[in-house]
C-alpha cells in the first residue's frame, strides 16, 4: 500500500491552493488574515500562538484558491525549530500548487529561512517569497538580502499595513495552474461486470440495457468487441451518468460473444483497467472461487474499485447468501468491497445495480476538506502509536481515484505494513471506502 505515484493533483476540482510557510512569527497569520478579510486565527507577537493550521478561501483577481497558514501545524516544542520548518515546507509541497515563503525583514535570512528554502528549491515546487515588515514602502532596501535565499525576486510587503500585498497576490495568481474547463470532455465514470464464465454477465447486462428508461445511448467500443452502454443512474438524490462496459460483446440485440478463453480473459482485464468500478459477479451455486479472488485482485492492484453482486440468488436459500457475503468480507478484506444479492435471470434486485455502482464510484473519487484527513489521523495515531520513538506528524490527501494519503513520521522505515493497514482501514471504515483501494504512503518529515 506504500509507494504509488507522487502529487496526485490530476484530475480533480479541488480549489488550486496557495500555502504560506516561513519561521515561526514572521507575520504569516497576519498576511492570511488580510487576504481572507477577517481574523481566522489568533494573533499576538507571542512566537507559536497560531496553533491550528489555518484553512480559509480566498479570492484575488477572479481566481479562487484555498489559503493555508501553516503556522503551529506542530503543536510540540519538543521537536526543535529546524524539525518544525522542515515539516511546514514539505507539507506545503504535497498540498500546495503554490507556495508562499514568509520572511522577516527585520531579521535578515536566519537559518530557518535557508533550510525552509532549501526544502522548497529541492522540491521544484513553486514559490514566491515575501518579505514582510517592510513598513516603510520608500525604502525596501533590506529586501535584496534574500536574493540570497536563491528563490528568486524578494517581494516587500507589509501584511499588517497592506503594503505590497496586492503586488504578491498578483504572482501568486499568475503562477497558479490553469483553470480547469468544465467537465466536458471529460470521460464519463466507467463501470464495468467482470466474473466467471456463466455466472450471468450476459443475462444481467441485458436485464440492466434492456430496460431502455436507463440506456441514453449505445456506441462501438474504442476496444474491438466491446460494447459501451451510457447509462442514467440515480444516485444520492442526483442523475448521473455512467459508460457502462459490455465486455460480453452483448448488444441490445442479443448477440452474443463466442469467446475463446483468452480473449474473454484479455477483454476482462482490459475492462478492469478501464473501469473506474468493476462489479463482479458470483455464481451463488458455484460460490467464492480461486478465478473470482483473482480478480478481486487484479481490480485492488490496478487501484480500482469492486463491488460483489451474487447472481442467482433465486437458487438458494437465504442461509447460503449469508456465508457467501461472510466468505466475501473475509477472503477480501483488502478491499472490504461491499455485496449484494440479485438473480438476473427473474429480474430480484437488478434496479439495485446501477445504484450500488455510483455509490461506490462516489468513494473512489472521494475529496476530503484538507485539515479533516490530518485531524482524523492525529486521532487514530492518538488511540494507537506506530511504534516506541516513531511520531506521526501530519496527514495529507494527496490523489483521488482512488484516494491516496500521504503521512510524515519522523522514522518512515519504522512505520510497519501492520500499522499502514491500520491507518488505510480505519479511513476506510470512516469514509466508507468500502471495495476501493485506499493507499497510505509514509514519508519522512525531516
Ligand atoms: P456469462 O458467461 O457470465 O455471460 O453468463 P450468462 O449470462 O451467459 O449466463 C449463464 C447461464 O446462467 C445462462 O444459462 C443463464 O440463463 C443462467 N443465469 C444467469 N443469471 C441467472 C440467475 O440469476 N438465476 C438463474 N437461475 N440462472 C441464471
């Protein structure tokens, strides 16, 4: 569940975000609380008093993104300054699209400043550096110190006076990534039902697209003999819509795939890559077998979604459905996909189907507020610690489809297998990920 891809800013709408790091003090709340318009976090000149990550919407220009004020993100004074600062900036580089580095001009670059700018340069991240305190707008003199931090043009502001902070936020909104176009174009969610032969994907897809009320349109596949239906779901109250693979090659005219084994597996796997949810069908009289659990892990190691649907529910009794949704919840308990029973063949519980599906496409493309994640994990590392010595310092959303995490701890190495499945269960079980794949990624925070 470690490793994966990095960043993970894809495809998602989340606001573009802007975070304000620098050594402790040197005016970051003061600077979010003027772009934000109101006092979201305390302020004194006592060094440390921010004590919550500050985040707030902001707007310059047109543009608006989330601010996020780093300040106090590490509430123990134990750890050192230099740990603190480090932990700020790579921080700032998981989450932010852009990042504010905050300085004092009062106090030339310290050592803080340099290690925060040495984080931030071997990251590639961008940055804009601001120079703060510079009251006296007439003599900014002191600002061309900190060329020397090697993060290129010093910006002088004054965040409690409003000097030059309009100038700031106009290269902070210049370097922020394109505004994303609305979703046309974009591919819709994709669904597709893998299982064994004859376990009755033929028979439920025609139940599913040949009630025409859900099918909008029908085209030829971008894959040889595939089939792809668009379908209309209701799902949370909202009508969606959903490609729907037809893997069996099955039209609304019944024809259907003579397929050698080969291609059907090949055809299958393909449909797994593609699909954002496969939902796979088990025949309730054959049961749980190894072809099924197979799949089941093909679609976890793609980081894909599944969801069980049991087909022919109509040949047994209530007491057999029952253990195989115990057999299910226990062979894979990696995924936790969710179940349901249907008999294709009489119709019993096909209208579920579709409904199930967005429910669990809804998850894969889960989008947490940014400082829920990081409070849920300080509360599960709170119940239960990693490992003697081993801190676990902050939490991040880093990806969608599937959700990805990223957690810093002071001894990466040292945070088990045992322990990352913990953190990826319990988020699981909070943010009903059940049948996606949640992948939790350790990093160090020095
Ligand atoms: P596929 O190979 O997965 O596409 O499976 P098919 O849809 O061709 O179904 C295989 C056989 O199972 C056919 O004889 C179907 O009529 C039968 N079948 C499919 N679904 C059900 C069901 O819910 N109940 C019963 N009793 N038979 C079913």
């Amino acid at each position: 569940m470690t490793g994966g891809e990095a960043g993970g800013r894809g495809r998602t709408d989340r606001l573009p975000t802007v975070a304000v790091v620098g050594a402790p003090n040197v005016g970051k709340s003061s600077f979010v609380n003027r772009v934000v318009g109101r006092r979201s976090s305390v302020v004194s000149d006592e060094p440390g008093t921010t004590r919550d990550r500050g985040y707030s919407e902001a707007e310059w220009a047109g543009r608006e993104f989330t601010l996020v004020d780093t300040g106090g993100m590490e509430p123990s004074a134990t750890t050192g300054l230099q740990a603190l600062v480090t932990l700020q900036a790579k921080v700032a580089v998981e989450e932010a699209d852009v990042i504010v580095h905050m300085v004092d001009s009062r106090l030339g670059p310290t050592e803080a400043d340099a290690a925060i700018a040495r984080e931030l340069l071997a990251s590639g991240a961008k940055v804009v550096l601001a120079v703060n305190k510079l009251d006296n707008p007439a003599d900014d003199t002191e600002r061309y110190a900190f060329y020397a931090l090697g993060e290129g043009e010093p910006h002088a502001i004054s965040a409690i006076h409003g000097l030059g902070t309009g100038d700031l936020l106009d290269r902070i909104v210049a370097l922020l990534p394109e505004e994303q176009e609305e979703a046309e174009g974009e591919p819709l969610p994709t669904l597709a039902i893998v299982g064994r032969p004859n376990a009755g994907k033929s028979t439920l897809m025609n139940a599913l697209v040949g009630s025409e009320r859900a099918v909008v349109s029908e085209m030829p596949g971008t894959t040889t003999d595939a089939v792809e239906h668009v379908v209309r779901v209701e799902d949370a109250g909202e009508e969606r819509l959903f490609t729907l693979l037809d893997t069996a090659g099955v039209s609304r005219g019944a024809r259907r795939s003579v397929g050698v084994p080969y291609y059907s597996t090949l055809r299958t796997s393909q449909a797994i890559r593609r699909a954002d949810v496969s939902l796979l069908l088990l025949d309730a009289v054959e049961g749980l077998t190894g072809a099924d659990l197979r799949l089941a892990r093909e679609i976890e190691e793609s980081g894909r979604s599944c969801g069980v649907i049991l087909n022919k529910s109509d040949l047994v009794d209530a007491e057999r459905i029952r253990e195989l949704e115990e057999e299910v919840t226990y062979r894979m308990s990696d995924l936790e996909p969710p179940f349901i029973s249907i008999s294709a063949l009489t119709g019993r519980g096909v209208e579920r189907v579709l409904p199930f599906a967005a429910r669990i496409e809804r998850a894969y493309g889960l989008k947490l507020p940014t400082h829920e994640i990081a409070e849920f994990v300080n509360d599960l590392v709170a119940r239960s610690a990693p490992a003697k010595g081993v801190r676990i310092r902050y939490a991040t959303q880093t990806g969608t489809r599937p959700p990805r995490f990223t957690v810093f701890a002071n001894r990466p190495k040292d945070v088990r297998e045992g322990y990352i499945r913990y953190l990826a269960n319990a988020i699981r079980r909070k943010y009903d990920l059940y049948g996606v794949s949640v992948a939790v990624r350790v990093k160090s925070s020095h």
